[in-house]
C-alpha cells in the first residue's frame, strides 16, 4: 500500500475525491499493474433470473448489503467487487426489494458508494456504470449525492444529464386482471392497464405478478430504452385464481368458509336480540310495579304509602321497543343463519369443481 502512495505521489487525492474516504487505504486490484482498470469493471453479470427462484429475506439482504457498503468504506480496493456482487443479489430479487422501502433506500447508497470507491481506484467506466444504475433504479432522481464528495457530485451531474440516460422512455402493461408491475425494484403501478413514464433510457427489469400480497407466480421482463424505441409493451394474464386485495372473488371466505351475503353480521344480531330481551324485560317489569309502594306492597291497602311508583309509561315504552328490537334483530339473525347453511352447502361443491379444474 505504502508503495502505491509514493508511486503517485499524491498524498491529498482521496482528500480532494472523497473527503469521507481520505484516510481509507488506497490501492489497486491485487496483480493489477499501475494504470491498469481492474477485473470490476468488465465481470460479467448475472444472468436474467429464473421467475421461481426461492427469494431471499428482505432483512437478510440489507444485512448483507449494509456490510459490503462499510467493508467498502473502509477499503475499497479489497471490498468493491463484493460490493457489486451483493447489488447485483439485490437486483436479482425485485419482488423482495419492491417491498422493503429500507432496502431500495440502502441499494441506492450501496451503488453511490460502489461508484465512489472506483472513482478512488481510478475506474471511471465502473463509477460510470454505477451511477447510470443508480439513476435507473431510482426513477431519474438520486437522493442526497452531494453527501459522497465533490467528485462524485460533478460525475452524477454529467451523467444526469446525458443524452442516453434522458428520462423520455415509457412502459405499458395491459392485463387481463389487475396485475403489479415492478420496474427496477419499485412498485410502477398496478390495476388492469399501468402506464408508466419518464424513464430513464437504458436498460431496465419489469417484474409482472398478480396483484397479491406475496405471490409466487410472476413473469421477468428485461428491456432497453433507446432513442429509436422509448416506449415499451407487454400485455400478461396473471393466473385465474390470483384476487387482489379488497377484490371480489367468487368465493371469499368468511368463518364459515365462504361469504354467504348476509347483511347482518352473526355477533350484531346477537347482540341486538340481547338488548331487546332485556329491554322487553324492563318494561314488564315497570308495568308490573306501577302504583306500588316502594316496598312494592299495594298502594290501596292501609295504611296508605305516601310514595307510588308511576311507571307506566316507561313500562309502555320499553316494553314496545324491546319487543321491537328482538323480533326485527331475530328475523335478520334467521335470515343470516340462513343464507349461511346455503353457502356451506356450495362451498362443498366450489372446492369440488376448484379441484378438479386445477389437478
């Protein structure tokens, strides 16, 4: 390392590029001669992935990211390429990166600070290539940049504004039921027609899945905006018996299996013949004591109590309301329970016909 430093003789140059990085230590890749760009730059990268492929845990990812970005603080001409190995893991799982906002925010550092640590090692194709990913990935707008050095600042200023990373291209998905499309590993839009716009030119991954919580069937999209053809196209059927949250399915289930239609849910109904029972039972009970004493003996007899309950018409009242309430909330109770043996009755036959439709 000591022998790199005095060859170059520019003891301020990881001060003057990257104040954060100025006392890391400095070198080239091991075997690689003085001047010459090292393997990081020309690795090939991993191909298109397998669609059902086992993802990994978002959390486990930006474990691992969030190292290979401090092993690269620290060292970057050790660390870089690891860095790079693990962004590209990042990018092989969008489904996982689309639902982790911690984890889109972390990639994005993890490709300014890759691009940072080749500008230190010289390697302005590699910066290049990491920060034209940076600008991709994040929909034409790369956060705090100005927090990584000058030198990186005025690279992401050029290449912003390069007339092959414009944000002009465009992307059209028409589905047959409402489907998510993920471009990059960020949720674009979802529902049965998702147009997204201002994309930046270059290439870029669409991910198509049913518009579920955590589906396993989706289709990879890989594709390159150009100035002769902006604008992309796909059409997908995601599967028959994918729903998308909130939606309406054949069948939904309920407690009992399925939803049955009923307007009255089973514990309101019971809660209201409740109430009415009771209050059925406070007005007999009112009319029962009305003209009594308090000891509840008869007012006529001697001697005379000197206070009379009057409660006849609290006693009218509730004993009509309560009446009211058990028979109105009794009928819909039946009519639910009703409609609840219905449709067990027919969700035995939907299981039947979903069997036989799927083996």
């Amino acid at each position: 390392m000591n022998v790199f430093i005095a060859a170059v003789s520019r003891p301020a140059l990881l001060a003057a590029l990257v104040p954060s990085l100025a006392s890391a230590p400095v070198g080239l890749v091991p075997g690689a001669a003085p001047g010459q760009v090292s393997t990081l730059t020309s690795a090939p990268r991993p191909a298109v992935r397998a669609s059902m492929a086992r993802a990994p845990e978002a959390a486990a990812l930006e474990r691992k990211l969030q190292a290979a970005i401090t092993a690269a603080n620290e060292d970057p001409d050790v660390a870089a390429a690891q860095l790079r190995t693990t962004l590209d893991e990042v990018s092989a799982a969008p489904g996982v990166t689309a639902r982790s906002q911690s984890l889109q925010t972390l990639r994005i550092e993890g490709l300014l600070t890759l691009a940072r640590a080749t500008l230190v090692l010289e390697e302005r194709d590699a910066a290049v290539e990491a920060i034209d990913e940076a600008i991709r990935v994040s929909g034409g707008n790369v956060p705090s940049v100005e927090d990584f050095g000058p030198s990186l600042t005025a690279l992401y200023e050029e290449r912003v504004a390069a007339p092959q990373l414009r944000a002009v291209g465009s992307l059209q998905v028409s589905c047959t039921s409402p489907c998510r499309v993920i471009l990059d590993g960020r949720v674009a839009g979802t529902g049965n027609n998702v147009s997204v716009t201002g994309i930046p030119l270059g290439s870029h991954v669409a991910r198509l899945e049913p518009q579920t919580q955590d589906p396993t069937d989706f289709v990879m999209k890989d594709f390159v905006l150009t100035d002769d053809a902006r604008s992309q196209e796909y059409s997908y059927e995601p599967p028959v018996e994918a729903t998308p949250p909130g939606g309406t399915a054949a069948t939904t289930t309920t407690q009992t299996g399925v939803e049955s239609g009923r307007t009255l849910p089973r514990w309101a109904g019971i809660l209201g013949m409740a109430a009415g029972g009771a209050a059925l039972l406070g007005g007999v009970f009112a009319l029962a004591i009305n003209g009594r004493c308090p000891d509840l003996s008869d007012a006529n007899r001697e001697p005379r109590c000197r206070d009379v309950f009057e409660t006849l018409p609290v006693g009218i009242g509730l004993t009509a309301a309560g009446a009211g309430a058990l028979v109105g909330f009794g009928v819909a109770f039946g009519i639910g329970e009703g409609k609840d043996k219905r449709a067990r009755q027919q969700q035995g036959q939907t299981a039947i016909l979903q069997f036989g439709m799927r083996f």
